[in-house]
C-alpha cells in the first residue's frame, strides 16, 4: 500500500531508520502495528468502561478527575512516538525484535486491520 508522508515525517523516519540501523518501511511497519495495537486496547478498554457504566458501576466526575486512578492520557504524540521507540529498544536489548521483512509486517498489520474492522 502507498503511503505519502509529508517531507518533514519522512526525513524523521529516515533518520530514525539510519539511528536504528533498519530499513524506513521497517521502522513505519512497526509503529503502525504498535499504533495499531494501542488503538485495539484502548477501544477495549472503552467498551468495558461503557459495559461498566451500563451497569451502573460508574464514577461521578469529580471523582473521575480527583481521584487517585485518574491518570492524564498521553496527548503529546513526540513523546509518545519516543516512549513507543524506547520500548523497541528494550526489546531488542531482550532478543525480542522481529527480523521479519517489510512485506511481512505489513502483512501482519493489513491482517490486524481487517480482524479489527
């Protein structure tokens, strides 16, 4: 699939790529899947707050905002984008990256996105 970054995304990828050692639709195929993956949790977590909400087990606002679980969502999308490339850092200090090719993981995320559909 095509896909046409703006010039200054596309000289970031690069020289992530170049920093990492890795080919740049390698570096866009495993930030798509990890956006990806963030995405699905987050809609699951949606659905079981709304299941809970159903069910009567909510929390009033003030709460909601004051209350010791209340965290702030990540909105800044560069340091996301830095904690999501640290952790493929540790991953890879673990033996855990995928040697899979582009193609591949492309395939993966076109095979996520259709399940997810």
């Amino acid at each position: 699939m095509p896909l046409h970054l703006p010039p200054e995304l596309e000289r970031r990828v690069t020289q992530l790529a170049a920093k990492t050692h890795r080919e740049p639709d390698s570096v866009l195929a495993d930030l798509l899947e990890a956006a990806l993956d963030d995405d699905e949790a987050f809609r699951q977590e949606v659905r079981a707050g709304v299941a809970e909400l159903d069910r009567g087990e909510g929390i009033d606002h003030e709460e909601a905002v004051l209350g010791p679980q209340a965290a702030p969502l990540p909105h800044d999308w560069n340091e996301y984008l830095r904690y999501r490339f640290e952790q493929g850092r540790t991953a890879i200090a673990r033996g855990e990256y995928s040697d899979a090719s582009p193609a591949e993981l492309m395939a993966r995320v076109r095979a996520r996105v259709e399940k997810n559909a």
